[in-house]
C-alpha cells in the first residue's frame, strides 16, 4: 500500500535526521571499541550492561522513547526466555535490548558482520547464521546451547529477516526459534513491536521521531510440550502476534474492533 508523497523538505528532514541517528549509533562505538575488545572474553554480561545503555542512548538521542503498553504483563526478568518479535526496521535490536531486564544475546543473519566495528562486535557477541546455507544453520543450534548453558536469553526474529515491501502485519515465522525453545525446555516471550516500521524503515526519506509502542505478550509455556510439536507451537506464537498487529493497525485506520 503506497502513502501520500511527502514533501521535499520533509524528505530533507528525514535524511538528516537519519545521518544524525548514524553519529548516535557510532560515536560510542569508536570511542569504546577498545574497552569492549578487552571485557567481551571475560564478561558477556558486562559487555550485555554497556550494550543496554547504548540501546538506551541511542533511543533516547532520536526522539525514540519506549513506550510499554502494558506494564502489569512485564515478564520475570529473573527467568531465562526465547525471546521473539516482529522485525520490520532497523531499530528492533536497540529496542529489545531496551526492553528486556536481563542478559540476552541474538540470533541474526551474517550480514549484519559487514558494518564497520559493530559488525564485529556483534559477530563476537551474537550467534550469525548464512540461511542460505544448510551447515550454518545447523551450526546455530550448538552456539546457541553455548549462551543458554550461561544463563543467557536468546532474541530471534523468527520472520528471518525484513521484508521490505510486505504490507502483511506478519510475515510467515521460522522453524528455529521454536525448536530451540522445546529442545531446551525454555519458555517463549513473545513482544510485539507497533510503531518501529513507521518510525524508523530502511527506506531512505521516511520516518520520524516519536514514541516505539511495546506490548508484551503472555509467556507461552514449553515444558509440557514434545519436540515434534514445534509447528504446533510456532503457529500458536504466530497467530496471537499476528492478532496483536492486525488489530493496532485496524484502530489506526479508525475501525472499531469489538
């Protein structure tokens, strides 16, 4: 679906803003590239600490505040999770790691290796994966156990990645975030994300500042469950983010949901 065409200066705004946002983003990298070298083989979840207050940062500098919908379903921080959530911008990692109260680690493509110095730090602190490629995939479950064996949650986006041009609330989930939940018997924590695609697409002159609406889903439960029933369990995750989207998105239209 294609919105209105945004004026010019607008478009100029946007771009600004968003050159800004890439001094946010690197300025405390470079400057704590070498402390993070040193902390990263002694203490992930120092160098979690100090990735946190980044995220923060860097919502904060944009005009980008968490705004958690609701509160009274903010999950035991104490308890380790398979974290999921809709991926649909380039703000989603800084916003989870703002969110969540306690160590975590994420799952995401190789590409994101390619950045200058975050590049690396992320492919030192996270677990990469080439889709493309069936050994990489496979290798993923055991860097996983790694974190998990260390008390660490994992954040996955089990779309897979952005889909730019989709205008479906959700796009079709993965198998691995699911299976990994049943073959370690840890529960899913699912979030929905409703104002990141709006505010900060990968598209060059849209978005804008605002407020990044949370809403935290109940815990889904695995340790009943058996190991062949993660399709069952993947599409359960699916539908009740999928409802959550739909209908936020419904109400922005001005359509009354009963």
């Amino acid at each position: 679906m294609k919105g209105k065409k945004r004026p010019l200066w607008k478009k100029i705004l946007t771009f600004l803003w968003k050159i800004y946002g890439l001094l946010v983003v690197y300025i405390p990298i470079i400057f704590m590239f070498p402390f993070m070298l040193v902390i990263i083989p002694f203490s992930y979840k120092l160098f979690w600490k100090i990735e946190r207050l980044w995220a923060r940062w860097i919502l904060l500098a944009m005009g980008l505040p968490a705004k958690i919908l609701n509160p009274e379903l903010r999950p035991d921080f104490s308890r380790q999770y398979i974290i999921v959530a809709n991926h649909t911008s380039m703000i989603d990692i800084p916003l989870m790691l703002s969110v969540i109260k306690r160590p975590l680690t994420f799952v995401g493509k190789k590409e994101l290796a390619q950045y200058p110095l975050f590049g690396y730090l992320y492919k030192k602190t996270n677990v990469l994966v080439d889709r493309s490629s069936l050994q990489s995939r496979k290798k993923v479950y055991d860097e996983v156990e790694k974190f998990i064996q260390n008390g660490i949650s994992i954040g996955i986006f089990p779309e897979g990645g952005v889909i730019e041009n989709s205008d479906a609330p959700l796009n079709p989930f993965k198998a691995g975030a699911f299976k990994m939940a049943l073959e370690h018997k840890l529960p899913i924590l699912p979030l929905v994300f409703l104002d990141n695609k709006k505010r900060l697409p990968y598209h060059l002159f849209q978005g804008s500042p605002g407020p990044l609406r949370v809403k935290f889903l109940p815990v889904v439960e695995t340790g009943h469950l058996k190991p062949d029933d993660w399709q069952d369990l993947r599409d359960y995750v699916y539908s009740i983010m999928y409802n959550e989207l739909l209908q936020d998105e419904l109400k922005s239209k001005g359509v009354k949901i009963d």
